[in-house]
C-alpha cells in the first residue's frame, strides 16, 4: 500500500485562488505530477494576495512544479497543446469562456489527445447562471447558507472558504470517476463541478427539514437543536468547553460523572426530547454545576461519561495541536509568496487520510514552487528542444522569477 497512488498521472493544472489549486492539490499529494501553469509574466495573483489571502498560495501550492506560460501568445498555445497532448488531466478554475477565448478549452484538447480528462472547475454548473462569475463568499449568501450561518438579521459567510475547498473535492470525484470509465473505454471526457451546486448541497439538510416539517429553518445561531445538550459552556478559570451529549446512555453517564441524581431521577429529563423541552431551566442549571469544575476536570468527566467535547479553539491552535503531531497530521511547509524554501517554515495539516494496515499519510515531497521554476524540466520531458525552449524565453512565451 501507498500513500501515493496516484504516481505516474501527469496534470496540468491552470488555476488560481483556492478551488482549482484545492484540486491539483489532491491530486498531488496522492503522486500526480502536477505541473501548475501559471500566466505570464506576472504569475498566479494569488502570489501576491495580502490579509485574508496571505497564505493562499502556500496552503494549496505545494508539490507541485510551475511553468510559467504566456498563453496570450500563439506560441504559448501551442506549447500548452504540445504539453496537453501527453497528459492526463487539465484543470482549470477561469472564468467563463477564458479557455475558450485562449485556444485551449477541450474542444481545441480533444482532438489532440482521446484519452485527457478535463476538469472545469466552475462558478455555476449548465444551466441560466453559467456564464456568471461566482466567488465562495457570492454563492454562500446566494444559496442560503450564509443567512443559516449568521444569527438573525446578520447573515455570515462561513469562517474559511469551504465552498472553495468542496468544490475542488467534487471535481476531484468526477475525475476519479473519468479515470475509472478511461480504464473501461479508453476514452476521457470533460467533467465539471461548481461553487453554487456545491453550496447548495451544503444546505440540502435544511431543504429537506423545511419540505418535511413545513416551516421554515431558522439560523445555526437560534435553531431549536436535535439535541438538548449540545453547546458552549463556560468552566472555572475562563475556560470553554463544547459539550454534547447526545444519547440518552450518554445523559445517564453524564449526571453520574457530576453527581447529579435529582437530575438523573427527574422524570421530565427521562428521553432527549424530553429533556430538549426543558431547556429553558435545564442549561441554565447545567451551566452553574459546570462553572464549578476547570476545563481539565470537566474534560475529564466527559472522557468517563464517553461523551462528545471540545475545547473551544482558535486555527493557531492546532500548529501545536498533540494528536495532529503525533498521526503526521501536520506537514513542514516553507510559506512564501514566491515559493520554495525562501519563506517561514511552519506546519500546515496534511490531507486527511491515510493509507493501509500502517495507515501511511501522504506528504510533502516538493515545497511550492518559484514562478517559472520548472520550465526547462516540464518542457524537455515533453519533447522540447533546447534551441525550442530558449526560443519561447527569447519572445518571453515563458518565463522564471
């Protein structure tokens, strides 16, 4: 068994921002040759992002190799289509009809190549809205899941960009899937996934609870839960822990561990729905007996009680996070906006799965790459002369930070 099974795939991958480079980072990680093919001159923007977008590049750019091809040109073009013709996947997140206009979407590719699978990755899937441009954030308050986010009044995009990262993991599914029926045929195909198809099964629980229950679904922030217990709690000594308890085993564990038999004895807290009515006295009360205990001795309990917690963390937390360090959870990772091993080495969480009876994790083999840093290497193993390569530098085609 390996944790790179997916060694000997060579991918293309035309991308920017986080879906498109969630994709080939996948892909990567589990082996692929991933060669990013970033514009030139300047490079994939992300590169130079600030605030919120800082570490963009550097979380999702890793282990890949870059050419940096100036697909504007004619020349360019066909250098992209010499180096299409040999492989086995393209990605793309561009804009609607950007390869298009290029020469390179896969009615150009197909042609030149029966087996390559070509994954568009997308605002909006066929339909009325395919040719809008979309963002995370646009397609969150678009399909309604940020008004679920939000307390009332004040919908919120969620904390990262989830929608980004999901729709790269279905595209990652279609191509799997492509690679599988090539396995059959011989043949590859255009697949496709979107940010507002993906948002929108995010939220496909709400949309059923509101055909089911004929009402409308309130806000995460003041829905009436699944659970009674199932929330903040504040401990002795400023500390918080989420707790939820979630069974009705769960509960009787739960009052034992804290020495709360009145509780355990009440006949209005006898099944969790029950006790889910009682709310309004029942966490307050709760709230008061846990106050009482430090975060260390509450979690303590839970673990006895086999009750589900958590602390109440921040992302900075998890760099020194113990079983993340201890399963190979976190990978060393140089971060840079311009690649390499310039940057601050720091840990960044590695993909999260694992391989075999020794549940082997993939990992970093190559640090993000400079702009243009492997031109000379992708296009030689692709057929390129070194007379042809120095030509394309010459009308500046390619070119290296």
């Amino acid at each position: 068994m390996s944790a790179t099974p997916l060694t000997g795939l060579k991918v293309l991958e035309l991308s920017h921002t986080v879906m498109g480079p969630t994709a080939g980072l996948v892909l990567a990680e589990l082996g692929a040759d991933v060669v990013k093919i970033e514009p030139a001159p300047k490079g994939d923007h992300t590169r130079g992002l600030g605030g919120f977008a800082s570490g963009f590049f550097a979380a999702f750019n890793r282990n890949k190799r870059s050419v940096a091809l100036d697909l504007k040109q004619t020349a360019g073009q066909r250098a992209f289509h010499r180096l299409a013709a040999k492989a086995d996947i393209v990605l793309e997140n561009y804009g609607p009809g950007t390869m298009e206009r290029l020469g390179c979407g896969y009615d150009v590719l197909a042609p030149l190549n029966s087996r390559l699978i070509y994954l568009a990755l997308k605002g909006y899937l066929a339909g009325p809205y395919e040719h809008r441009p979309a963002l995370d954030e646009v397609v969150q308050f678009q399909t309604g899941l940020a008004y679920m986010t939000g307390p009332p009044g004040n919908p919120l995009r969620a904390g990262a960009s989830i929608v980004d990262i999901l729709g790269g993991l279905f595209g990652i599914i279609a191509v799997q899937a492509a690679l599988r029926e090539r396995d059959l045929t011989g043949k590859g195909q255009r697949v496709s996934s979107a940010l507002f198809e993906s948002a929108a099964f995010l939220v496909s629980s709400h949309m059923s609870g509101i055909a089911m229950t004929g009402e409308d679904m309130p806000p995460m922030p003041a829905r009436k839960g699944a659970w009674a217990i199932y929330e903040v709690f504040p401990c002795a000594g400023n500390g918080q822990l989420f707790i939820g308890v979630t069974s009705d085993q769960q509960w009787a564990r739960f009052v034992e561990e804290f020495g709360l038999q009145e509780l355990a004895k009440d006949p209005r807290l006898a099944t969790n729905i029950m006790r889910r009515d009682e709310r309004a006295w029942l966490i307050p009360q709760l709230k008061e007996v846990i106050a009482r205990h430090t975060q260390a001795d509450v979690a303590q309990k839970l673990d006895r009680a086999k009750c589900s917690w958590a602390p109440v963390g921040q992302p900075k937390d998890l760099f020194e996070d113990a079983h993340l360090l201890a399963t190979g959870g976190l990978l060393d990772v140089f971060l840079s906006r311009t690649g390499g091993t310039d940057g601050v080495k720091s840990r960044l969480p590695a993909l999260p799965i694992e391989f075999g009876e020794n549940r082997e994790r993939p990992g970093v083999r190559r640090q993000s790459p400079r702009l243009g840093e492997h031109n000379a290497e992708v296009l030689g193993e692709a057929g390129f002369s070194a007379a042809e390569i120095a030509a394309l530098a010459a009308k500046k085609t390619i070119v290296a930070a």
